[in-house]
C-alpha cells in the first residue's frame, strides 16, 4: 500500500474531523481512507485514532504522529509547487502560533486579511501564551514577543513593543505616585508570570540604568487579566504598549514614570529553517511586517 497515500489518508481525516470528509480530497472512497489508516496502523503496530460510529479521536500516538505527519506533507507539498509554476501563488495550510491577547486584538484580524488575499490559503491559528516547539507540534510560524532565546529558528522582527508603566488615577490617588524606581518598593505591583526577566523590572534614564523587584499581591500569566486589575484600581503594572494603549488613550490608565524607559522589545515572526522558503510562509511574514512595521497602530498617538 502506498505509504504516501496512507500518510495522507490519516492527516486530512484527523483534519477534516471524518473519513468522508477527508475522501473528496483524496479522491478515494471513505472505505478506501479507512483501509489506508489501517494499513498504516498495522505498519507502525500501534493505533493513531479511537474510532466509533459516532466520531473519532487520536490516541496520544496519534497526537505526536499527526504533527509530524503534518509537517512531511507540507514538505512535500512545498517541494512540488517549487518544481511548478504555482510556485508564486501561496496555497495550502498555514499554522501559526502566537501569544492570547496580541493574537485576538491584531493577529487575528491580520491572518484574515491575508487569507483576503491569498484565498488558496487555509490559516489555522492557534493561540496560547507558552512557548510552543515548532517542529515537534506542527507549525508553520510562531508570533513571539520580548527577548530571544538562543533557537535554531529563523527570527524575523515585526514591530517593536514598549512596555510601559501604568496604573489608574485612582490607585495613584490612593497610594501616591512614584518619583523614582526605587519607590516601587513602596507599591504594590502586578507581575506576569512569564516574564522572562522573572520578577526584576529594569528601568532606564539616559545612562543611568536601575533594577528593582518591586512586590505585589497579584501574578497573573494573561495580559488582559493584569490589565482587568489594573483598571480597578489593584496596583502598577508593566504592559506591553499594545495591551495599555486604549487606556492610556482615553485616560483609563496614566504612565508611570515616563522619564523612564522600561524593557523594549519587539514583535517577532519565526519559523523552522526548513520552511524559510516556502512561499505561504515567507508571504504571510512579509505581510505581518508590512502590516506593522516600525510605527505599529497600536502606538499611535502614545507619543512613543
């Protein structure tokens, strides 16, 4: 039986969610994409997907063997468009990966423009706030923000973040505003989990640099809920400029410290060497750069 075809068999059926989905495709019978996933089982000598009358599932095999699975296809199927002279149309699916809250305010809204563009292109967008394994999980392009770890990824900076100091007028009525970082001590301080200098905030000025590691009745590992509290009042918190931005526009929330610069960062596509390039991912990250850029929206009108 062909190895190819039962490859094929089993992703497009885990994709589409049946056998008959997935047959059109195919252009086989559904019976015919049950043999192949049988054949394929029998192959490997375990079992990919619990099967009843009434839908399926993949076994945790399954799981691990669909995202590589996933990515051999797409190899494959990048390395004949290369060969055709569809090569200059992107096609096929795109996953990416990126962050809760900049994914729902600016991806989302991104990866539906492009794909306004380029109809031939499915983008399957996943969004969680860890730090997902490209290549062992199946994607196509990550959106990443703050500093790099060292990575055999190819990185691509979007756009820069600002992360700034905030509060409410009236947490700052109530508790006094701070005059230098050090007062931060003073404060109580919202902190997010997955910041990757952990618990010290380094501030800027000029060439004076200091750290401090300011304490706080709340962490959270979501930037909405830290903005959620911040708006009531609960303390001073460090927000990327694309979380604060509404706030600070209409007065919600005011900067803290504005002489001082805190961390920037920026906004990075990335995506597994081996991928650099095919045309749906190089296509979609020029797009997100062009989209963004060096003047963001989300910073218009911060003065930043």
């Amino acid at each position: 039986m062909d190895r190819f075809l039962e490859l094929a068999a089993f992703v497009r059926t885990v994709d589409h969610g049946s056998q008959a989905a997935a047959a059109p495709e195919l252009g086989v019978t559904p019976a015919m994409v049950g043999r192949y996933i049988r054949g394929l089982e029998d192959r490997l000598g375990t079992r990919l997907l619990n099967r009843t009358t009434a839908n399926q599932s993949l076994t945790e095999a399954g799981s691990a063997f669909h995202a590589q699975a996933s990515l051999i296809l797409d190899q494959l199927e990048d390395a004949e468009m290369a060969a055709s002279d569809r090569q200059t149309e992107p096609h096929g699916a795109l996953r990416v990966n990126a962050p809760m809250v900049f994914g729902v305010r600016y991806l989302a809204t991104a990866a539906a423009a492009f794909g306004a563009l380029y109809p031939r292109i499915r983008v399957d967008l996943s969004l969680n706030d860890r730090v997902v394994d490209l290549v062992e999980e199946g994607y196509d392009v990550a959106v990443r923000i703050g500093e790099l770890a060292e990575s055999s990824l190819i990185a691509r900076r979007l756009a820069p973040c600002h992360i700034l100091l905030c509060a409410s007028p009236g947490y700052l009525a109530r508790a006094g505003t701070p005059q230098r970082p050090e007062d931060l001590l003073d404060h109580n301080c919202l902190m997010y989990s997955y910041a990757r200098s952990g618990s010290t905030w380094r501030m800027r000025r000029g060439a004076e640099t200091v750290e401090v590691k300011p304490q706080g009745n709340l962490v959270a590992n979501n930037g909405d809920a830290l903005l959620a509290a911040s708006l009531a009042d609960a303390g001073i918190v460090r927000h990327p400029s694309f979380i604060a931005a509404d706030a600070l526009r209409d007065g919600r929330l005011v900067r803290v410290l504005p002489d001082w610069s805190a961390d920037r960062l920026a906004v990075f596509a990335m995506y597994p060497s081996i991928r650099n390039l095919s045309p749906k991912v190089r296509g979609f990250v020029d797009f997100l750069a062009g989209r963004f850029g060096d003047r963001p929206p989300w910073d218009a009108g911060l003065g930043l």
